[in-house]
C-alpha cells in the first residue's frame, strides 16, 4: 500500500511531517495497546515495555523520505534476509547487491527505508498509544525544518495521500509492496528477482536473528561501495 501511494505522491506531493504529526496526535487516542501474553500456564502475561515509544516514531520517521521513491522498497528483502544472518541464494547475494550499491550511488537516501523496515519488526504494540503519540511529537519538531527547506505545496489531494501514507506506515506488510519501479534501472531488476524470494516476511516474521552469520558485512560493504561511486567514480 505504502509503495503505492509513494507512487501516487510523486504526481500530488505536499508536506509530509505536519500532516503526520496530526493524524498520529488523533490515532494516539483511537488505537489500542496490545495485551501481550505467552501460552505457557506459568507465564502468561508478559511484562510491559516502553520500546515502542523508541520503535514507532524511528519507524515512521525512517519511512518518511523527502522524496520517496518506490525503487527503495525493493531492496527491503535483500537488506533483512543478510542483515539477520538467514541462507540464501548466493545469487541473492551477489546481484542485488551490486546494483544496491549503484543505486544507493545515485540515490543514497534509499537506505533509509531498509532501516525502517528493520525497525518496524521490533514494535511489540503493548505501548502503541505512547509510541504513536511520540511519533507526532517528532514529526511536528520536523515539520519546522520542513517548512524551511521543502518547497512543496500544500494541496487537498497531497494531504490526503500524506494522510494514508501515515496510516499505512502503521500497518506495514512488506511482502505486498508490489509498485515495479520503473523509474531505476537498478532496482527494476531486484524487484524480478524478489519474486523468487517469495515468502521470505513469513521467515523474517518468525525466524530470530542468526548472531552467528556474517551476511551483514554484504550491506555495510555495499553502503561504503555507494560511497565510493558518489565520491570518485
């Protein structure tokens, strides 16, 4: 949903940060915390956490590029499956990763989104209320630093795409992030090859981090390749 709507957002663009700020000041009071148990006798219950007040704000925030691009979706899966350690392909390792490293060359921002879907994962939702609330607080102090360097306009069409962009951000199903993004000839190529991968959010779902794998040195050298490129290629 959200890709489709960066889509969406790219004809009726407008200010992001004020609207989020509101429409998340209103959900605060309309969603509800999650009673959080375990199905054992002797457990139950688990224990409230506050990490959702860190969680949801870094999340939103992290979704909320200056200009979003639905090429940055595509690399989500790539990103997950070498940063939590799991198998895969070697070809999944190898091609995806030499065009993020080309991609994020032109356009490095696009990691941004990634990062948010990594984050997304640790929203437990016991604390959702407080979370929310203090994803509208960040987003109103970045609201003034919008207002200073963006020139988009505000319109009634933008503020309803940036008001379901918000709401989507809270209900995110990767997997289903299916715009193509015709715009990138580097990202068009893994949004292909992702079909092959199909399933890999239900893994990532219920499937902890492998410590013991060293996947993560594949994005972390991908990122300092886009540099590389940037700077002196």
């Amino acid at each position: 949903m959200l890709s489709l709507l960066t889509l969406i957002f790219g004809f009726y663009s407008g200010p992001q940060h004020l609207i989020h700020c509101l429409w998340y000041l209103i959900r605060s009071f309309t969603v509800e915390n999650e009673a959080l148990k375990v199905e054992f006798p002797v457990a139950g219950r688990l224990k409230r956490s506050w990490l959702d007040l860190l969680t949801i704000p870094m999340t939103t925030i992290l979704l909320t590029a200056p200009v979003p691009a639905c090429g940055d979706f595509v690399f989500v899966p790539y990103i997950v499956y070498h940063v939590m350690g799991y198998t895969s392909p070697v070809w999944f390792s190898v091609f995806p990763g030499a065009l993020l490293t080309m991609y994020l060359s032109r356009r490095p921002e696009g990691i941004l989104c990634s990062m948010g879907a990594l984050m997304s994962r640790e929203i437990r939702g016991d604390n959702r209320q407080l979370g929310i609330l203090m994803a509208s607080v960040c987003h109103g102090m970045l609201a003034g630093f919008e207002a200073v360097f963006s020139d988009s306009e505000f319109s009634l069409l933008s503020a309803i795409v940036v008001l379901c962009m918000a709401e989507s951000k809270l209900n995110m199903h990767w997997e289903y992030e299916l715009v193509p993004p015709l715009g990138s000839l580097f990202a068009l190529p893994v949004y292909v090859m992702n079909y092959f991968m199909w399933g890999w959010q239900h893994r990532w779902q219920f499937t902890d981090k492998v410590w013991r794998s060293l996947d993560i040195i594949y994005p972390i050298t991908n990122v300092a390749g886009a540099f590389v490129v940037s700077k002196y290629i």
